[in-house]
C-alpha cells in the first residue's frame, strides 16, 4: 500500500514536468501565424526555430520578447459541482541575437522558457492525493553558428544548455495520522545538454515571388535529477522510517526531441505590398516519455518506476501575414495532437488535441526598431477524463496569451519587413 501510494505521488508531479504546459510561444511574429517559422527563417528567432536561417539577416540584430499566459481552469467531478484550478499569469520571456561575422558564416545566440507551469487546489479538495500545489520554470540557453555553402543553401546548428527548477506537493492518505492526511513536498534542479541543427533554402527569389523551406531538428533532453528533496509533515511515528522528515532522491526525464520542416511563400503585389503564406510540420517524439523512476536516498523509502507511455504527436501550423508598407497584419492557425492518452490526464494540466486561433500586428517604426504583439485563444470544456488513481473528472480549459516583442537592428539589414 505504501508503495502504491508514493508511486502515485511521484508520477503526478512528473506529469507536469514533462511539459505538461509546453510554452511554445518563441517568437511574436510566428505566434501570430499559428507558430509556423521553419521555411520563413528571418531574423534573430531562427536560432530557435531553424539555425540554418540565420544566414537571412545582414548586421546584428537583437530582439526581446515577453509573453503573458492567462489560463483558466475549472473541473467538475461526482463530489464537487466545480473546482477551480488556480492559476496565476505567467510570463515565458525570450532574448535571440542573430549576426553577420563574414560573408558565409554567421552566428546566433537564444535565451527562452520552453517548458513552465504554476498551479494550485485547496489542500482539502477531491484529488488532493493526486496535487494540491505545483510549479516549474525551464531556461535554456543556445550559442548557434550558421554557414551558407552556397548560394541557395545553409546549415546551422546549436549547443543548448538547459536548466529547471520545480516544486510539488500532495496529501498523503495515512490514516492513522493525527490529522486526515500528511502531505509529500517535492523540489529539484534539473539540467541537460542538447542540440538544435537547421537547414534552410531559399529555392525561388524573383522580383514578385519567394519560396523558402527549411528542416529543423532539436534533439530530446534528458533532464537529471542529481540531489532532489522529498519532504514529508504531519507523518505518524510509526511510519516515519519509511516517510521521514526529509530524504534525497535522484532520478531523471526524457523530453521529446522535435522535428519540424516547413516552407513559406511570398508574393509581391509591389514594392509596398506583400502576402506570405506560412506552414510548418512537426513532430514531436513524446514516446520517449514512457516511464518515471526515482531513487530514494533512504532506503526503507520505496522507489518508483511507473510507466507512462506517452505517444508521439504531430502539429500543422498555418499563417497569413499581409504587408502593408510598414504595417503588418498577421493571422493564423494551429493543430497540436495531445500526446496524452485518454485514460491519463493529469488534472493540473488537463489537455487534449485541438486547434485554436492566432492574430498579430506588427509596425516598422524605423531602419533600427521594430514592434509586434500578438494574440492566441485557446478553449475546449465538457471533456471526460480519467486521470492518476481511477480520477475522474469533467474539466473546462481556457487560455489566452498575449505576447510583445521589440527588435532592433544594428548594422545593414537587407530586409524591409519585419523580421520577427
């Protein structure tokens, strides 16, 4: 019974971890065509989404980003009529450099969240022994270099460093304890090493059209939990030599690696007017997430080895952006396949596949410094799912993100659009 119970424990907060909340929102100007990036390649956030595509920019150019995440989220279950998750805004940020160093070779540097989440229950209600309290924060950081080896093609590639930070908590279900429940704190660091390899083409430019495709590889991370905490209150002495106060543990994750090509078009009304299509195809390696073990340091703790068997899942990413001199009208769309299955939704971060609406703006106020905002509205309710310990629930899932980003350039920039 302990055993089941502390594996449960473990395999919730992981959920979560796992990307549960992946935050793909690393650049303005692609959030608001739906994501898709890989075939269009300008400016600094191709070191994100095709290194290979850095050889598009002249000079150096930075940009900053900050998105605002505000998700609400309610479920229903047998029990309560409505049990809201609560969920403050969160903020991923993101830094990119991208820059000329000679005729062929060019170079780029990434700052981003790519995986985040902040959630919380009252201690007492249903699922308590499933969450009450969780939180992750990721950074990653990638120094890119690029090469153009010939007119048409290029290749870049990317060393990223990746550092997490989480916390969990649940109830313990000990009924012999002074009180109805104990409670189980999980907090760690985690790092990993990975990479991020991009090709791109741009296979037609004439005087009204342009098409570019590109391919884009990031390999998956291996996240390492090396001095992880375990932290058990309101524990009866007779259990706490196998829940003790505290106690270490070692463990680690594989995130998906991501596959994603892409192509854009462009037609050239005149000087002033344009019209780019965007679209990108992913696919991300999620069934590398198929099992969650963890190394108590105290040995009458029970480890865990609990499976989880996530599938792999695809994204489609289309977008429109209309030039109108130095104005720039974006829309967009996105279909993201859940690699959850059905009968394991976790409940603070219950998801499914869908498709959801994107729109942007964006302004060239002058040579050196560009602005865009963009918009996403993502909604589904009434879904059913069977979660952690036979959980089952009904839950309504909305989610707006409002992000913002400025860029600047320094140096000779031989594009007239906004590149971000």
């Amino acid at each position: 019974m302990k055993k089941i119970i502390f594996s449960a424990l473990v395999m919730a907060n992981l959920a979560a971890f796992a990307g549960g909340f992946q935050v793909n929102l690393q650049g303005v100007r692609s959030v608001a065509m739906g994501g898709a990036y890989v075939g269009l390649a300008h400016g600094p956030a191709t070191t994100f989404f095709n290194p290979g595509g850095l050889t598009n920019i002249e000079g150096h150019r930075l940009s900053l980003g900050l998105n605002t995440i505000h998700p609400s989220i309610s479920l229903q279950t047998e029990v309560n009529d409505n049990i809201d998750l609560t969920s403050s805004m969160s903020t991923p940020i993101y830094f990119y450099y991208g820059g000329q160093i000679t005729e062929k070779l060019y170079v780029g540097f990434g700052i981003n969240n790519q995986f985040g989440s902040s959630s919380s229950f009252e201690d007492n209600w249903q699922g308590r022994f499933i969450v009450q309290n969780i939180s992750l924060k990721t950074f990653m950081f990638q120094p890119t270099v690029a090469y153009k080896i010939h007119d048409k093609i290029s290749i870049g590639a990317g060393l990223v460093y990746t550092t997490g930070v989480f916390s969990y908590e649940k109830a313990v279900p000990l009924s012999s304890s002074s009180s109805a429940d104990g409670k189980a704190r999980l907090e760690g660091k985690a790092n990993s090493i990975s990479f991020n390899v991009g090709l791109y083409s741009k296979l037609i430019e004439t005087d009204k059209i342009e098409l570019g495709i590109g391919a884009d590889y990031r390999s998956g991370m291996k996240l390492s939990l090396e001095e992880g905490l375990a932290t058990f209150t309101n524990i009866p002495s007779s259990l706490t030599g196998t829940f003790p106060e505290q106690t270490n543990f070692k463990g680690e994750i594989n995130l998906p690696s991501v596959t994603t090509a892409g192509l854009a078009f462009t037609y050239k009304f005149n000087e002033k007017n344009e019209l780019t299509f965007v679209y990108d195809y992913a696919l991300n390696g999620w069934s590398s997430y198929d099992t969650l073990a963890f190394d108590f340091e105290n040995e009458a703790t029970p480890d865990a080895k609990t499976p989880k068997n996530w599938k792999n899942a695809v994204a489609h990413r289309f977008g429109l952006e209309y030039k109108l001199d130095k104005l720039f009208f974006r829309v967009g769309t996105y279909y993201d396949q859940s690699p959850v299955e059905e009968n394991n939704v976790s409940p603070e971060a219950p998801e499914r596949s869908h498709m959801a609406p994107t729109f942007g703006f964006g302004m060239k106020v002058s040579d050196m410094i560009e602005f865009d905002i963009s918009y996403i509205n993502q909604r589904y309710s009434g879904e059913t799912a069977t979660g952690e310990l036979g959980f089952e629930y009904k839950y309504n899932r909305r989610i707006n993100v409002l992000s913002v980003s400025a860029t600047i350039t320094l140096g000779k920039n031989k594009n007239t659009s906004i590149e971000e």
